[in-house]
C-alpha cells in the first residue's frame, strides 16, 4: 500500500490515474491469491461421465432385444450423442 502512495506522490498523478493504478494492483493481487483453475481437466471428467452414462442407457436397451443406433460426434466444443431408437 505503501508503495502506491510513493507512486502517486512521486509521479504527481491525477485522481483518475491513481484510481486506475489502484485497480490494477488490485486486479493483479487477485489473479495471484485465485488458485489455478482446473476447469478443463473437471469439464473433461464430467463429459466422458455423461458419455458412458448415456452409453449404459444405450447398452440396456440393445439388451432388451431393440436395435437401436448409438453415435458419439466430437463438435470440439461440445460432444454430439445420436440415439436411435426404431419405433417398431
């Protein structure tokens, strides 16, 4: 904190530069104290849990004799699932 009012006396700043270096100190303090997001490696676990929840969906109704089409498409951003299932 110190070293922001030194900044500021020293470079004679104005109201709205101090301002803005106030709130890019803050903004990178916390950047820092945020733990690192494991988003991806969550997102990825999630989608192949839902992949094989749909899969043993799909396996219980090949079991009951149905012939049913099972199709995974990887869209990049998302993954497709087609299931289907004939009517007769």
């Amino acid at each position: 904190m110190m070293e922001i009012i030194q900044k500021v006396v020293k470079q004679e700043l104005t109201v709205k530069k101090t301002e803005k270096l106030i709130n890019d100190t803050l903004e990178a303090l916390k950047a820092e104290s945020e733990p690192e997001k494991k988003q991806n490696i969550k997102c990825s676990v999630g989608i192949r849990i839902y992949l094989n929840t749909l899969k043993q969906a799909y396996d219980a109704i090949k079991n009951t004799g149905i012939e049913a089409k099972y199709n995974e498409i990887d869209k990049g951003d998302y993954m497709e699932v087609v299931v289907k299932i004939p009517k007769k």
